[in-house]
C-alpha cells in the first residue's frame, strides 16, 4: 500500500529516509547480533546511541556549554509537573503566559506546587509582545508554549523577561527554525512532533536551574537524577531515542535547522497563500502570530468540513480533522513533511472549492 501524506498533530509523520534504515538494522544493530531493542542500555553500542544524540542536539541548536540535554519519559505533559518540582520552591512564584490548551494544562499543574501569576492575552489567536513590567520581580521562571498545536499560533517575538529564566514547552516546533538557546533558561518538548517517535521527551536545561528541587521531590522528577547519570539512571527509552538519533542525523543531512526552516517556510507559505487568496476556506490566526507547523482551516460550515475531510481521506490526505476544541481542520506540516505533500493538499483544497462553486 501506498504511503499517505500523514498531517497529524502527533505522533506525527517522520522522514521516510529514517523509517527505512529502522527497517533495514531491525534484525541486526551494527555488529550486534541484535536488534537495537533487545540492547543493554549499559552496553557500548547503545551509549555510543545516546551519546551521539545528544551530541547531534547541541550541533543543530547550537547548545552553549552551560546547558545540559536530558532525555526523559512521561511526555512534556510529565515536564508541566517536574517545572515547578525542580525550579518552584517553597514560598517561590511564577509567571505562566496561558497562550492555549497545553499552556492551561501546565498552569494546572504549576499551581499545585507553588503560586502562580497567570498572564492571558485578550485576544484567543493574539499573542502581544510582552516586556519585564509584564512579570513579577520575584518571578522564579516565566513560562510560554512557544508554539500553540491547537490553535496554530506561536510568538512572534519571544518575552523580555528581563533576566528572568524563560521557560518553553517546544514540543510542536522544536529544530523547525533557528532559536537561541541562551536566551532560554529550559526548553523541553516530546519527540513526537518535530523529533522522533512518541516515548521520549528531550529538555535542555541552564546549569543554574539544576540542583534546586525540594528534598521532597521523587527522584524520578529532579532534573539532576537525569543530569548526574547521564539520563541513564534507570533504562531510558532505547528505541525512541534511537530514532530519535537517526531523525537528527536527517535534519543534519538536509541543511540542518538552517535548511528545515527554508523549506517549512515554503510549505506554510504555500497553504497560508491557499487559505488567504481562498474564498472558501479561512485561518482565524493573525499574520504575525500564526504558526509555521500547525496550520487551522475551515469553511466556517460544520456539514462541509466533514466533507471535505472524507474526500480528502478518500484522496490519502491523513488526520486532517482539527482539535475538538477548535473544530473544522489543521495541517500539521512538521519537518518530514514533504512539500509534495502540500501542494498535493493545496491542489485539493483548489478542487474542492471550485466544485463547491465558490470561484
Ligand atoms: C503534544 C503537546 C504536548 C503534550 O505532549 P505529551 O508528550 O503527549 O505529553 C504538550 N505541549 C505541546 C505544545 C504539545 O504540542
């Protein structure tokens, strides 16, 4: 069977390139005699695995020397706890900028732990500009989802916190475009999106923010239990992290984040300009805020939206539908995307309209 253009939010599509040699190796890792599944996360083939994952990540982000990569499990929606275990202490506050769904989710767990200051903007798809007179002084970290998934926005300009650590949840966007980590005090995002498969989470944490969790937190949650062993305290997630070492290797191969972010400027632009010069379909996203992975679309019409999605499944264009919360469609056009892939849909949202009349 043919393989179909995959526009899920995630676990997403990953590079052909990369599924292909999973294949080839399955049986045999190297000179293993294994698969790489069946491999001790002590042995030497498998620490060279990690290593060299790890070292790929702070090639293509440019990670300074001060931060350290972890690789963890439990999602980023683990990291919404294991945030303000690690960096809220006891009678500490922080800033959360509630931008969406996943930032409401990790403001629900921030508050458990410590006083939270929440900052919404007035307008759903609005992200402003924010500045140090936004944050409170005594503020421990501010944090943002620097990429909305659900509702397909993303900051345009990253908050002045003036010298406040700025945390990311950049789990839809990570590696799509240059970022420069030492403005950041910790940016985590799940692998499934931008990084591999589902069961790994990656964090690059700033020497400072390490070492302060309570007494009371659990081992598993202290970001200095994955830092001391090297993210090996207990058996880490083998084969994720393992294809999420070849994805890297990929992105490397293909202009590094350099090269990921022309060509997923191409792509949205392409699906944007559809949805603009379209008088059918429409983006609810201001230009600036809108966001160059996810993309939400509708006719503004629940009866047509569905027909749409199963003509366009009935065509090979796979998880079109949008979040429940937003209705109507998104496009996610992570990294593996190929632009193929766009204009094939963009080619198909043409043909829709024209048959709905709408020229
Ligand atoms: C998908 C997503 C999450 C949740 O990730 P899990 O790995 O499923 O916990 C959190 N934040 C953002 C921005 C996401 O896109």
């Amino acid at each position: 069977m043919k393989r179909v253009y995959n526009f899920s939010a995630g676990p997403a599509v990953l590079p052909e390139p990369v599924l292909k040699k999973v294949q080839e190796e399955l049986l045999n890792y190297g000179e293993s005699g294994m698969s790489v599944m069946e491999l001790s996360h002590r042995s030497a083939p498998f620490q060279n695995i990690i290593e060299e994952a790890q070292n790929l990540l702070r090639e293509l982000l440019s990670i300074p020397d001060d931060y350290q990569v972890v690789f963890m499990q439990g999602g980023a929606s683990m990291q919404f706890s294991m945030i303000p275990l690690n960096l809220l202490g006891k009678g500490q506050e922080a800033d959360y900028i509630e931008t969406g769904s996943w930032s409401k989710k990790a403001i629900k767990e921030a508050v458990k732990v410590g006083k939270v200051h929440t900052l919404s903007p007035a307008e759903p798809f609005e992200i402003p500009v924010y500045s140090p007179e936004d944050f409170s002084p005594q503020s421990s970290y501010v944090h943002i989802t620097s990429n909305n998934t659900i509702e397909g926005t993303r900051f345009h300009e990253y908050p002045d916190t003036g010298g406040i650590p700025l945390v990311a949840d950049m789990s839809s966007h990570i590696l799509s475009e240059k970022i420069d980590v030492s403005s950041f005090g910790l940016i985590y995002a799940g692998a499934q999106k931008n990084l591999g498969p589902s069961g790994v989470t990656v964090a690059i944490i700033h020497d400072r923010l390490i070492g302060g969790a309570t007494d009371t937190c659990p081992t598993m949650l202290n970001y200095d239990t994955y830092v001391k062993h090297d993210s090996l305290f207990n058996t880490p997630p083998t084969f994720s992290i393992y294809v999420l070492k070849l994805v890297l290797e990929w992105v490397k191969e293909n202009g590094g984040v350099e090269g990921m972010q022309a060509h997923n400027e191409e792509k949205a632009a392409l699906l944007y300009n559809c949805i603009d010069e379209s008088s059918l379909f429409h983006n609810p996203v201001p230009e600036k805020n809108r966001s160059l992975m996810n993309i939400p679309f509708s006719t503004g019409n629940e009866d047509l939206n569905a027909q749409f999605l199963k003509e366009a499944k009935a065509e090979g264009f796979e998880f079109l539908k949008g979040h429940r919360s937003v209705g109507g469609m998104r496009a996610s056009l992570y990294n593996a995307m190929p632009l193929e892939g766009v204009e094939a849909l963009v080619d198909f949202m043409k043909k829709f309209e024209a048959k709905q009349g709408g020229e």
